[in-house]
C-alpha cells in the first residue's frame, strides 16, 4: 500500500482548507471542530493566525504556533466530501 500525502493545501476562509492529497483526492474540509477539540489549537480562530500555514517535510499541515495536522487525519475528515479525478 502506497502512502498517501498532501500535494496541495489552500486556505479559504471561515476554518476552511481545500486539499488535494496524492491519489488524487481533493476537497474542502472544515478544521473548526478539530480547533475547538484542541487547547494547543485555540490561537488558530484568529482568521491571520490560520491562514498563516505551511506543509512541512512530511507534508504536514503546520502552523508557527506549534499546532499541526497529520495527513492522514486530514485524509479521513476530507474523504467524506471529497471526489476523486
């Protein structure tokens, strides 16, 4: 089984990230519920603080505040409204 990575990531605004990920899965995903889950995460309501993001090297989805998210994670909360090209 191949591993499956973010490629791409935008930030649309309102907590809200299209994702495009390896295997060709992209679509929106609405990160508030894991912002309000998580203290580490509270700095990310501020709309600059999240849409201040990079991938890093394995590609995660990262912020400067600590506060990051696993491909995988993103992968299972993105497969529910996704398509696949």
């Amino acid at each position: 089984m191949d591993c499956i990575y973010l490629v791409n990531a935008k930030y649309l605004g309102n907590t809200k990230f299209y994702l495009e990920f390896s295997d060709g899965l992209k679509g929106e995903v609405d990160l508030m519920p894991i912002i309000n889950r998580y203290k580490q995460a509270h700095k990310l309501r501020d709309e600059k603080e999240i849409s201040d993001f990079y991938l890093d090297s394995w590609p995660t989805l990262v912020w400067k505040c600590g506060f990051d998210i696993a491909p995988e994670s993103l992968y299972e909360h993105c497969k529910q409204f996704a398509s696949v090209d």
